[in-house]
C-alpha cells in the first residue's frame, strides 16, 4: 500500500471471527424444536455472512417474502443472542495479528452489519470488547454496508481520516463499502464469502491469512 496507514478497521462474522458454528446451532436448535433432522455445517458457513436471511434460507428455505419469516427471524436471533460463543473463535493468526498491531501503535476496531445487541457482547466475551478502538454494528448509524456511514463513523471514533485507514472484509459489500468511504480495502479467502470470488470484488488486495495483513501496511 502506497498511504501510510493508521488503522485497520474489521468486518467481524467471517473476518475477524469465526462465528459460523453458532449460527448455525441456533439455526439447528430452530429444527430441533420442529422434529427435524439438523443442517450440517457445510451448508450454512457459506451463507453465514447474510445473517438470518441467509441462515434461515438454507436452514428452512423460506425468504423475507415468507409469511413465518418475521416470527422464524425473531426466534432465530434469540436463540442466538443465548449462544453467542459457544464455538466461536478468532480466525487462526488474528490474535497475533492484534497484538502486533497495538503493539505498532496502530488503532483497530469492528465495522459490522451485526446489530450491536450481538456485536458488543460477542466482543467482549471474546476478550476484546475493550480493546477494540470502536464497535461500529449495523445499527449504530442507521445504515449498513454497503454504505460507507459506518466506515465513517468508525474513522472519526478512531480520530483518523478514512484516507488513512483499512477494511478488511469477507464479503464484497465490505469492499464496496470501504471504496465508497475512500478507505484501501483487503478482502480475505479465508471467510465464508457467499459462494462468491473475492478476487472479482475490486479489492486493492486479497489475502489467505490474517497475518498477511502486516506485510502490506507500514507508517511514515
């Protein structure tokens, strides 16, 4: 990256956070209650970054036009705001990853389409909630990603220009997203990604591994 870089700013589900198999435990927990066999894995990681739009759709194949869809979506995220961290975990190489940032001098924080609800206390049960530098959820501003409000309102918790910050993201609403806001964007191969290509995304880089990351940022 050719700007000096001063933060580093994380989607969570699929970036930051392996948060698939608690997903899909509430999605299955849904089944249970109805006498139906559970959904294994690999069929609701890919869509994980969709939320209970996609998790229901592959869990029970109904869409937000369905007429149980509100009841189902409100069941879905109670069971889940239960079960928040049962199985999740950081990536592989992403607590390294923050360590040597705050240990560079870097700032970081969460930009997510989660509701803060979810978001904050994922975070901090994770063991992070206090030092991320700001928690941005889907709520926070009013607007989601793809639009850049959030990355704007993470930059100025932050007190850093947008110019001078990374998102890094699994999806290609965070590249779009972070483009919009002016910000260089990373997409990650390690994350669910929707069945979706991130090399088509028009991210500046894209990565294997979290700790790819620190090869490609450096500060004046």
């Amino acid at each position: 990256m050719t700007t000096p870089i001063q933060a580093i700013l994380f989607d969570l589900d699929g970036t930051f956070a392996d948060t698939a198999p608690d997903l899909g435990y509430a999605v299955n927990l849904m089944r249970k209650a109805r006498n139906l066999p559970p959904v294994p894995d690999e069929k609701t990681r890919p869509v994980t970054s969709s939320g209970a739009r996609g998790l229901l759709g592959a869990g029970f194949g109904i869409t937000p036009d369905h007429a149980d869809y509100p009841a189902m979506r409100d069941e879905f995220l109670n069971l889940y705001e239960a079960n928040l961290c049962r199985e999740t975990r950081l990536f592989d190489g992403m607590a390294q990853l923050i360590d040597t940032l705050e240990g560079r001098g870097y700032a970081w924080g969460i930009v997510t389409n989660k509701a803060e609800r979810f978001a904050l206390p994922l975070m901090s049960q994770l063991g992070y909630g206090k030092r991320a530098g700001c928690i941005v959820g889907g709520d926070t501003t009013g607007k989601m990603k793809p639009h850049p409000d959030p990355l704007y309102a993470a930059a100025r918790r932050l007190d850093v220009e947008p110019e001078t910050c990374v998102y890094v993201g699994d999806d290609e609403r965070d590249v779009q997203a972070g483009r919009a806001a002016g910000m260089k964007t990373i997409a990650v191969r390690y994350g669910y990604l929707n069945g979706s290509d991130p090399a088509v995304w028009g991210a500046d880089v894209v990565i294997d591994r979290p700790l790819e990351l620190l090869e490609l940022i450096y500060r004046d």
